[in-house]
C-alpha cells in the first residue's frame, strides 16, 4: 500500500466524521432551544401570576382611595381643617 490509497481510505472517514458532527450540532441546538422556549413559557406563566397579583393590590388601593375621596368631599370646612391639622402631625 502506498500513501495515495491511505489517503483514499480516510478521507471518506473524515469527510463522514465533520458531517455526523455537524448533524449532531444541528440537533443539539434544535433540543436546546425547544428546552428554552418550554422554559420561557414557565417564566411567562409565573409573570402573569405576579402581574394578577399586582392588579389586585391596585385595586385594592383604589378602592381605599375612592372610600378616602369621598369621605374628604363629605366633610365641611371645621373637618377640613381639623384633617389638614391631623396629616401635618402625621
């Protein structure tokens, strides 16, 4: 055997070899990202739980604001001043 028919043989293993690299590649990088988007679609989920929560308290703060307006628009002027007195001491 000379050098020329070595050369022959373990090119088309090499050749073999950088394709099934790259094909594997390929796969792993479609795997990763279908484990990322699954991943992103959790912390998605666990944003809108958190963001219900907050729209929750808002209205609840709203709702004790309103209660709050109006009991100031009920007030007369003496109120009114013993309420302004009352929030500078707070």
């Amino acid at each position: 055997m000379d050098d020329f028919d070595i050369i022959k043989r373990i090119v088309p293993l090499i050749t073999a070899l950088l394709f099934a690299m790259l094909i594997g590649g390929c796969i792993n990088t479609c795997v990763s990202y279908n484990e990322r988007i699954d991943n992103n679609e959790d912390i998605i989920d666990s944003i809108k739980i958190v963001n219900k929560d907050y729209k929750n308290k808002l209205n609840k703060l709203d709702s004790i604001k309103d209660a709050e307006i109006i009991e100031v628009k009920k007030l007369d002027n003496d109120s009114t001043v013993k309420l302004f007195y009352r929030l500078i001491r707070e």
